[in-house]
C-alpha cells in the first residue's frame, strides 16, 4: 500500500509548487513540528495536516521525526501542498519512515539523540499536543535558542506547560527563548517560518560560508546558549 501510494502519488510531478518566499541567503528555512507519536484524535490529525500544508504553502522544509501520528500528518499535508518532507529517523532502517516523506535519515542513535538531532537541524519548532517525549524536545529546543510556537487546544503538554511558564513565557529564570501560543494551524505556522528567518538572520546571516576549507576557512557555526 505504501509502495503504491509512493508510486502514484509523486509530489515532484503532480504538485503545484507554492509561490516562493522572499529569497534568503543561504539554505532554505527548516521547521520542525514535534507532536504525538501513534494513534492521534481526528483532531489533531486534520491540524497536523494543516500545518504541514501551511508550512510547504510558505516554502519551508518541513522536519518531523519521520514516523507516525503528527509526525505522519504534518508529512502528508506537506506532501499534498507540494513541500519538502524530511524525516529524523532513531534507527538504522528507513522503512520506519511514514509514507509522506522524502528524505528519510536514518541515525542509528535512538528516540533521545534522534530528537536532538531533530532540534539542531530546525531554525525553530512547531508544537502540537505531546507527551514525554514532546516535552523533552521542547526542553532542548529552549536550551540550544530554537523558537517555538505551541498550538493552543492541541492538548498534552501542549495545553499543559503554559501553566508552569515563567512570564508566561519561559521555561526558566534565564529566559533564553521566548515560547509562543498560536490559535490556529495557519498561524502556528506562518509565526514559525517568521521566527525561523529572524533566528537564521541573527545567528547566521549572509551567504554560506562554506568554501570546502574546512573550519579553518570559516565552516560550521553554532548557536552558544547557557547550559
């Protein structure tokens, strides 16, 4: 079935691609959704799929940990508005992977590194309900200065976490990162994509620096927050 779906259902030829952002220089914006693993409520689901959708509509990349419930939906609205779906996988095989993604990477690190890898990969992060695991994502995404965008309603922590925030706000008394609430898909999203270009602008402006000299001739960068 899935081989099918792949078969007949190539984005690459059938999509009408979105009309591209303002330009940037260097790669294109990564956004990463974290979310619910497994079954999901219809619910949540048909919110996942919408800001996927609404992601792709804005040319971001869209970054999951490549498996099922959100991670599954917000790939296949991606998918389905013609955006590029990657996957974070925490093992070795690629047919973990949903049936909505383009990339899968397969790590060989497990749940726990695979979402640190998640969150380094992102220039911000779109949460939808979540338990333990989405708890910890958020908790790394704040340490290393990933913006994050909740979606009010989606419940887990989710709802959860605004009523344990300093300032309604922060996760901590250094307050790093601001955490932000959005009402809706469509606006979880395009406040996403716009805290990804502000956070790209601030720690990674200009064109890439690569010029295959290695870190001697100006290669990686990395973003320096408290521990």
């Amino acid at each position: 079935m899935r081989g099918d779906y792949r078969q007949n259902h190539d984005p690459i030829a059938t999509a009408v691609r979105p009309a591209a952002p303002a330009p940037l220089d260097g790669p294109p914006l990564r956004v990463a959704v974290i979310g619910d693993s497994g079954a999901i409520p219809p619910s949540l689901r048909d919110a996942a799929r919408a800001v996927g959708a609404a992601l792709a509509r804005q040319g971001a990349v869209v970054l999951t940990g490549g498996r099922d419930g959100v991670m599954a939906a917000v790939c296949q609205g991606a998918w389905e508005a013609g955006g590029l779906t990657v996957g974070i996988l925490p093992g070795d095989d690629p047919r973990e992977s949903n049936a909505w993604l383009h990339v899968p990477l397969t790590t060989g690190l497990g749940m726990e590194w695979r979402s640190m890898v998640l969150i380094h990969a992102a220039d911000s992060v779109v949460m939808m309900g979540g338990g333990n695991g989405t708890l910890g994502e958020l908790s790394a995404a704040y340490l290393n200065g990933r913006p994050v965008v909740i979606l009010a309603g989606s419940g887990g922590w989710s709802d959860r976490i605004r009523q344990v925030l300093v300032e309604g706000r922060y996760l901590d008394g250094r307050r790093t990162v601001a955490i932000e609430f959005a009402t809706t898909p469509e606006q979880a999203a395009g406040r996403a994509v716009a805290l990804a270009r502000q956070f790209r602008q601030r720690h990674f402006p200009g064109p890439a620096r690569w010029r295959g000299l290695g870190e001697a001739g100006g290669g990686a960068g990395d973003v320096v927050t408290p521990a």
